[in-house]
C-alpha cells in the first residue's frame, strides 16, 4: 500500500482547527500530518497536540518548515495577502502545494503562483470546500442527470449581517484591504464558484456593484453582479456583511434562506442550501418545490473540506490533477476582478474565455 501523503501545515488558526484538521483525521490513509508552521505559539501547541506532531516538527517560520521537514505537500491557511508568496515558496521547495481561497489578492499575483508552479513542476490545489458538500454533490448529479434540462438562469446569495466587532480592523484581518479582506474576496467568492458550476458554462460578462454602504473600514460590505454565461444563461450574485438574511414570510416553502445558489432550466430548478447543508428541487410541470432528504453527514464532512481533501490527496498520490487547479482559481479571481472593474467604469466587463 502506498504511504499517505506527509503534509505541512501552513498556518494553523480558526479554520484549520474547525475543518481542516477534522478531514485530515478522517482520512488516515491518505494524509499524516508531519509539520507544522505557525507565528502564533497557542496554534501551533493546540494544533500540535491536536494531530499529534511533537514539538521539533513545530515551526514558527513556515520557510524553516520548508527548509527542515519531509513533505510532499502543505496546505496554506493564512490570511489572504499571504497566500501567493508563501505558495512560491513552497513551489521552491519542491512540495505540492494546496492554498485556501483565494489564490492571491489580484490577478497579477495569482498568474506569478502559476509560473512558480509550472516552472518549479509541482502541482497546485485551491480549496473550493463547498463544492463537495453533500447538497452539491447532489445537485451536480440531478443537473448531470438532466433534472432541469440546460440551464438558463442562475441566482446566488451569502447575506450575513456583521456586529460591529467583527467589522473592526483591529480585531479581525477580513475587515482589512491590507489583508485582502472584504465581502467579494472572503464571501462572495464561493457563491461565484458554486454558481458557475450549477449553470455549467463559464462567466463571460461581468456588471456589477461592489461597496462599503455601512461599516467603516477600507473594504466591501456590499456586492451586486450581474453574469452572463457562455451559451447565454444570465445569472445573479448578492453578498454583504450588513444585511440580515433569514428568509422571511413564505420562505420556509422553498427552502429560501440567506445562504443559497440556485438554477433553474426548461424542466426546472434545484437549490443549494446554505453551502449544501440542504437541497430543493422544482418540477416546472407542477409547479412545486420538493426538499431533497440527505444522507446524515459526519462533522468533519459538512463544510466539504474531508471530502476536498480525500479527492485531492488521493489525485496527489496518483499523479493525477487535482479536482480544483490554478486555473479554476484564476478564473474565479478574474470575476472578481471585473466585478470592481465594471464597478469603476459603470459597464460591463468581458472576460477570456478560462483554460483548463
């Protein structure tokens, strides 16, 4: 049997103990953690004993890690602006490389990462965790199925309404550009990815509107888009810090909440609840939504990063490509990109066509 991947950890705060490390323990045959790096001395000693890495593996410089510790790979969970320097480094070093989202903090920046990554001849990864939750993987199947026929519409929202101390610069990096924080980067980003998916063609056009309506910091609370798909489907994008999203007075019917990507076809739709926690579908015949009963999900399964990871480690141990790559990223990045550019010149925005 072939031995699991050895993987450094790049950063080992809140997400990484909520969901990354619960994935990497469910998988024992595919992952073992072997390193740590973290500037923070509570993270490393909880994450450490966590996943049992004796304090020599224990770094406070991730380049030392990369310097002194067998790996195949690292993951990166560090805040944004970090995330294309130290996959560089990592490319460097000759390890594979998995980067939570985004890749980088601009389009620039993330096409250097994919030199570094060719040039150096390591694969790369981004974790779009929702896509393997369990309500997604259900959609994908119903739209692979032909459930709804070919799409032609598509909606997204991610509506969270912030207290003020999760808005202060102070306390939280998210609320910080400096950091690459903001609603588009940090929320919005997997509403992108997840729509895209479900309608089934790539984003080509972008209008949009992305600003700070209510807190005071030097970020979005606020994104409005407008896409426009290859073939045609139009979809919608809203995300924002400062609105409260419950669903309101009917909504319990469909399924409406404040988290949610939909699309809907000749045939008719299916939704995805709150990141895939949940799932409708609509027969247009009758005119009816119907809830989707799931399967019981083990914690460590509901955010999508265990099951992200088993299908990324196990590509790794393959030689195959994993399930999300650079380019899939970049393309992410460029309607983000176009989001703030169409913003600034009060018009649409075409994008290239992305590379597989």
């Amino acid at each position: 049997m072939q031995r699991p991947v050895r993987l450094g950890l790049i950063g080992c705060g809140g997400i990484v103990r909520q969901s990354h490390a619960p994935g990497y323990r469910a998988i024992p045959e595919l992952v073992r953690v072997t390193a740590l790096a973290d500037p923070v001395a509570d993270n490393l000693s909880g994450m450490g004993e966590m996943l049992a890495v004796p304090p020599e593996r224990r770094y406070a410089d991730y380049r030392e890690m990369l310097k002194r510790a067998e790996l195949d790979a690292v993951t990166i969970a560090t805040p944004h602006h970090m995330h294309a320097g130290q996959a560089m480094d990592a490319a460097a070093a000759g390890v594979a490389v998995i980067s939570e989202k985004p890749m980088a903090t601009s389009v620039e920046q993330a096409e250097e990462v994919l030199a570094a990554v060719r040039r150096n001849g390591v694969p790369y990864a981004v974790v779009h965790n929702f896509l393997f939750t369990p309500g997604m993987e259900r959609a994908r199947a119903l739209l692979g199925e032909g459930a709804v026929g070919t799409p032609f519409f598509g909606r997204a929202k991610s509506l969270f309404n912030k207290t003020d101390d999760r808005a202060d610069p102070n306390n939280e990096w998210r609320a910080s550009r400096a950091a690459g924080g903001g609603a588009i980067n940090d929320t919005a980003y997997h509403e992108i990815y997840l729509l895209e998916t479900l309608v089934g063609a790539p984003v080509r056009y972008v209008e949009a509107r992305v600003a700070t309506q209510h807190f005071a910091f030097d970020v979005d609370d606020l994104a409005l888009l407008l896409l426009e798909h290859e073939g045609g489907a139009l979809s919608t994008v809203a995300t924002s810090w400062c609105v409260p999203g419950d669903g309101g007075a009917g909504a319990r019917d469909a399924g409406e909440s404040a988290n949610l990507a939909e699309v809907q076809g000749p045939a008719g739709g299916v939704r995805v609840m709150r990141r895939g926690r949940g799932l409708w579908q609509y027969a247009r015949a009758t005119r009816q939504w119907q809830e989707e009963a799931l399967p019981p999900q083990p914690a460590w399964a509901e955010s999508g990063h265990g099951r992200y990871f088993a299908a990324t480690f196990a590509a790794l141990a393959a030689g195959e490509p994993p399930p999300v790559g650079g380019e899939l990223a970049l393309h992410n990045l460029r309607i983000i990109a176009a989001a703030r550019r169409a913003t600034a010149e009060r018009r649409a925005v075409e994008l290239p066509a992305p590379r597989t």
